[in-house]
C-alpha cells in the first residue's frame, strides 16, 4: 500500500482527506476497469476501488492530485 499526499485536501464525509492510501491492483479490478467507459472514468474506477473513497470523492480531487493518483495506479500495474 503506497500513501499519496493530497497537495489540496478534499472533504469526504465531514473529514478533511488529506492523503490517499493506494493498494495495490488485484486482477478483478482490471475487469471492473474495464466496464467504465472512457480512460478518465476507468482512472476514476481505479482510484476509487484502491483508494477504497467513492467515485464522487474521486471527482473532487483538484487535478494535480487526480494525475499524482492515476500515475501512482499506472506505476503499480507496470511493477
């Protein structure tokens, strides 16, 4: 499990979310992936499924910390 700082924290549930704990990929969620549509819907589904946040608490995340996440997921498929 690797931890990301947020460089601008989120609020999710009344708490403010000011790092992400990433696990690593499982083979079932490359299939769930799979069915999400668009490259930015499967980083979403990814991040949400690893991160173990709901996918709406994905959408807040400021862009900088979406590309840190979907770039942290990439580099533990590639490992």
């Amino acid at each position: 499990m690797k931890k990301l700082k947020l460089k601008y924290p989120i609020m999710l549930e009344g708490v403010e979310l000011k790092e992400i704990s990433i696990r690593r990929p499982k083979a079932r969620d490359l299939r769930d992936m799979e069915s999400a549509g668009t490259d930015v819907e499967k980083s979403i589904s990814m991040i949400s499924a690893l991160g173990g946040m709901p996918p709406d608490a994905v959408d807040d995340l400021d862009v900088a910390d979406f590309t840190a996440a979907s770039n942290l997921v990439a580099k533990m498929m590639g490992e």
